[in-house]
C-alpha cells in the first residue's frame, strides 16, 4: 500500500493495545475468541512484529516519529510514515514523509483534524509527563473512565472517540489515536475470581475489548475511507525465566500483534 496515496484520501486510525502480548492475541484469534477483530484481521491472524519500546513512553515516542513495530523478519522494512530527515535508510516510494517533529503534527498540515483518547498514565494529562504524548495533538482526552481502573474502560474510550468523530466535518481528514488501557495491568478482574494477572486474565481482558470495539467501526465506515494499524506498545512477563512487567527485553515483552486494516464507506 502506497501511504501517499492514503494521506490526504482517507481517515488514519492508529489503536494501541497496551501491554498485550503477541502470544496471547494470537491464541485468542487462533481459538475464536476474537469474532470482531476476525473480521478485519488477514486469513494468518496477527503478525509478529518487535516493538521500539519495551514500555508504553518509549513505544509511543518512536510511533509518533514513525518508527511503528518491525517485522521480526530480517532486512531492512520500509516504514509506513516517516519524518523527513538526511540519511534514513528505511524509507522508500510508499512511505508517506512527512514535515514537522512528529507525524501528528504533519499530519495536521496536511489537513488531518488529530485526537488522541488516553488510557494508562502516560495519557492522563496530570502531570506534566503525562501530557506530553497527549500535548501532541489537536483534541485530547482522558479521565478516570478511561484508565486501567475502569472495567468498562474500552466502553468509555470508544464513545468518546464517537463523539469526537460526530463533531468532524465530512469533508475534515482525521487522525485518529487510541491507547486501549484494559489489557494493562491490573486486568485479573475480566475473570471472575483472579486476585493476579496472567496470560488468561489478559486474554480475558483482550476479548472484552473486542466486544467493544463495533461501534468505532461503523462510525468510521460512514464517514468514507480509512486507514489503520492495531498494535501494542510492549508486552509484558508473567513469571517467564523469572521475569514480570516490562521495561526489559523479554521476548514476551518485545514481540508485539501487529495488523494494518483498510476500509471503505458504509454503502
């Protein structure tokens, strides 16, 4: 797909699943658990990708210059979006370049309306760390509603993102971003009975997000065309070799699901 021909046509989403791990999406996929993401998903599933960061700030700082999770195959893997800078090596004729110091700010002079939904505490705009990501974009959200307390965080998330796609004019270019918090810790509570959380509980957590998620696709698919990549940020340990959490590189902590999705207007 020619990125240069989607900036400027089409709607872009970007959707971070924070925290999920690629082995747990993909087994979820692989046994059915997923009915909506199965839809937009390709025949394979997920692909394994390997994440810049190996937690949420530094994943989200490289996705916001471009740098997006590498295919865990070996070469060179052109990038889908890139700042215009000398010597770069992993851009080519369908990667859309862009001017400024982050894509959404380039985006946003190419006409592209940019809101971001928050979820985990990188997001909260409470402090100044926290509203930094966030500071990058036109129209920002996020309350208690919306964090890793909320167990109906995803709920919250996609009706504010609605609502801020109603107020869109129809002939306004979005960018959309959303940092899905409910597969961060704590996610025990998607099943009834886990005081911890382990690869059950986030898959637990993985299905009520893909319950959720429907309306954002149909609000979406009315306004016209769009673009979207579905990725996490980080993965994260469960007792593997004695590893839990992130911010270390695990390979449960830096192989990440990855999709890229497209669609066209709602007939």
């Amino acid at each position: 797909m020619n990125m240069n021909d989607v900036v400027g046509r089409d709607d872009i989403v970007l959707i971070t699943f924070d925290t999920l791990r690629y082995d747990v999406a993909q087994s979820a996929w692989e046994a059915g658990r997923l009915p909506n993401l199965a839809k937009l998903l390709p025949p394979s599933g997920w692909e394994r990708r390997h994440s810049p960061g190996n937690f949420t700030f530094a994943a989200h700082a490289a996705f916001f210059t471009g740098f997006l999770p590498t295919p865990a195959l070996p070469g060179r893997h052109p990038r889908r979006f890139a700042l215009r800078f000398p010597g770069s090596e992993t851009t080519d004729e369908e990667t859309c370049v862009l001017d400024g110091e982050t894509i959404v700010a380039g985006l946003a002079a190419r006409g592209y309306h940019t809101v971001c939904v928050g979820g985990v505490g990188f997001f909260n705009q409470l402090t100044p760390l926290g509203s930094l990501l966030p500071g990058f974009f036109a129209e920002s959200h996020w309350s208690p509603e919306l964090g890793v307390t909320d167990s109906d965080s995803t709920k919250n998330q996609v009706q504010v993102a609605c609502q801020s796609i109603a107020r869109l004019a129809s002939d306004e270019r979005l960018f959309l971003f959303i940092n899905l918090s409910a597969l961060h810790q704590p996610n025990c509570g998607y099943l009834p009975g886990r005081v911890e959380d382990d690869c059950e509980t986030q898959q637990a957590a993985l299905e009520y997000v893909d319950s959720q998620l429907p309306p954002l696709w149909e609000t979406l698919q009315r306004r016209g065309g769009g673009f979207g990549i579905l990725c996490a940020d980080h993965g994260t340990a469960y007792g593997e070799d004695g590893y839990w959490g992130h911010r270390l590189s695990h390979p449960v902590v830096w192989e990440v699901p990855y999709a890229e999705i497209a669609w066209k207007q709602e007939s």
